[in-house]
C-alpha cells in the first residue's frame, strides 16, 4: 500500500509539472532570412524561455524573404509573418487581405548592396542596365531597389534571388551583377575584401525613419488568439531588451547566425541600433501612405480608418 501510495503521489507531482507546458498557447511564426538580427528575435527568445514564461510555445519556420513570409500570412498556414515589407503589405490590405500589423520589425534599411571587388562598378551610377538583387517580389528589398536606382537616376534590372547566401553564390559566379545583403551575412566576404559595398539602404533619406518592415498578423488569428498574441508582443519587447543587454544574447545570436561573436557584436553595434528595432515606434506609415502610392503598392492612399484597421498595435501592460 505505500507503495502504492508513493507511486499515485509521484504521477500526481509529474501532471502537476506538466501542466504549464499543457497551459501555454501555440503560435505557428514565419520569419524572413534566417540570420538577419532582427529576425532572431522569436527562436532566440523562446530559447532563453522568454516566451514560456508569457505563456506561449512558438512553431518557426523559416522562408526566403518579405514575400514569402507575406503569403504565409494570408493563406493562414502560419499566424504570425516577421520581416515583412510594409510597403507589400499595405499592397495586399488595399486588395483585401486578410493582414493586420502589430508593430514594426525595423525603422531605415541598414541593408547594402555590393559587386565583386574586381567589378567595374564604381557607384550606383555606373549600374545601368545592370542586374540589381533583392530577395522576393514584395520585399523591402525590392523597394530599396527602386528607390536607390531611381535617386542615381539609373534603369536597373531588379532580380530576385532569394536569401543573401544563394545571392552571394549568384553574385560571385557572374549570374547577377549586383547583389544584396543583410548583416550579418556576407559580412566575412566584405571584411576579407571579396565583395565592395556599392549602395547602402541608409542612403535613401526619406525612409530612414519609417517602419519598412513589420510583425504581421493573419486577420482571423488576430481575432481567435488576440491576448495570445498581445502576449506575444510583450515578449517581443522584453527579447529586444535581452538582446541588447545581455552578454549570453551576443554568443546566442553568433551560435543562431552561425558567424563569430565578433561580428555578431558588430551586426548588433554598427548596424542595428536598439532604437531602430523598436516594435511600437510606427508614427512613420504615414508618409509610407503617400509613398506607396508614389511606388505603386496602392493606388490611393489608405483612409485613416483603413490604417486604424491595418495597424492594431498591442497594448503595453505595465
């Protein structure tokens, strides 16, 4: 009988442990180019157990750009898309989809464009005619594209071609003349002199305080799993507290990034200033209103109460 006794107490104490595991919300996560920094912020949060503790297990899954992560958001295969262009987006409201933004990934494009050292290419001027990479078809990198041929008053060629790694390959094996890249990536073959920044996404004045791209939510999840995914935000915002706080976040993001915890300090300090990352700073879809009509994203400028419905940031609990 104690014997008994002691094993009915020990499966009492095991359902007990296992039911804040049972009690956590599932989120399924589409995130654009893995290691880029601020797409780390979902996986690296849930292994630090930041996004356990508000009660949330998230499912990750990885594509090729903006795009892609857009589509899988309005399909509904996924609740959730990080790193999404916010012009595409605005595009896909204005026609009916099923989109609603919570906040912005990143504000200004700290994204560069770049030729092999040996190319003939000088600036962006001498890139007529010449191919121009960007990621997906509604990217933000298709718009920096546009917008960085157009204020050197060139005709590029813009080209998808995926992910910096398989862009790189392209660039270097003379498929494409002019490719992009996110820091971390590729940025061992600038440092070794392989490649020549030719264009940085800084450069385009207008958009260095807009929200270019942003967390984007499936309409009907939203709806299903709102305090689920006000929970999400909250730990959003304390991962990017970690990530610029914490020595551990550096060997994290190195280990995720798979690059050196030199560079991982660099990608962070030089290139993705905490302040840019702020998700709840999205004053600057305004302007993005009139500009993507300049764009053609839209072809009018969403009314007031249409960016009221599109943009529903989270709420701040204190």
């Amino acid at each position: 009988m104690k014997t008994f006794a002691r094993l009915a107490l020990s499966c009492a104490f095991a359902t007990l442990a296992a039911l804040p595991a049972l009690a956590q919300d599932k989120l399924k996560v589409a995130v654009g180019q893995r290691g880029v920094w601020e797409n780390s912020v979902s996986e690296l949060g849930q292994d630090a157990g930041i996004f356990r503790k508000h009660g949330l297990q998230l499912e990750v899954l990885y594509t090729q750009g903006g795009g892609e992560t857009q589509q899988a958001v309005i399909s509904g295969s996924v609740d959730l898309g990080i790193g999404v262009g916010t012009y595409g987006v605005m595009g896909a409201f204005a026609k009916g989809a099923p989109v609603r933004i919570l906040g912005a990934t990143m504000r200004g494009y700290y994204e560069f464009w770049y030729v092999p050292a040996a190319s003939p290419l000088k600036t962006m001027k001498d890139a007529e005619g010449k191919t121009m990479a960007y990621s997906t078809t509604g990217s933000s990198t298709q718009v920096m594209v546009m917008a960085l041929s157009k204020m050197a008053g060139v005709n590029t060629k813009p080209t998808a071609t995926g992910s910096p790694p398989t862009t790189f390959t392209q660039v270097m094996s003379g498929q494409v003349d002019i490719g992009w890249t996110a820091p971390p990536l590729v940025l061992d073959a600038l440092e070794t002199g392989r490649i020549r920044v030719l264009a940085k996404g800084d450069e385009v004045p207008e958009f260095r305080n807009q929200p270019v791209r942003v967390i984007l939510a499936n309409a009907g999840s939203l709806e299903k799993n709102r305090d689920a995914m006000a929970r999400y935000m909250a730990a959003y915002r304390e991962t990017i507290e970690w990530l610029w706080s914490s020595p551990d976040a550096i060997k994290a993001y190195a280990k995720w990034a798979e690059v050196s915890d030199q560079i991982a300090l660099r990608t962070r300090d030089e290139f993705v200033q905490k302040d840019r990352a702020d998700p709840d700073k999205m004053d600057g879809i305004v302007d993005m209103n009139d500009d993507a009509v300049k764009l053609k994203f839209i072809p009018a400028p969403l009314t007031k109460e249409q960016l009221s419905t599109l943009v529903q940031l989270q709420p701040i609990k204190k």
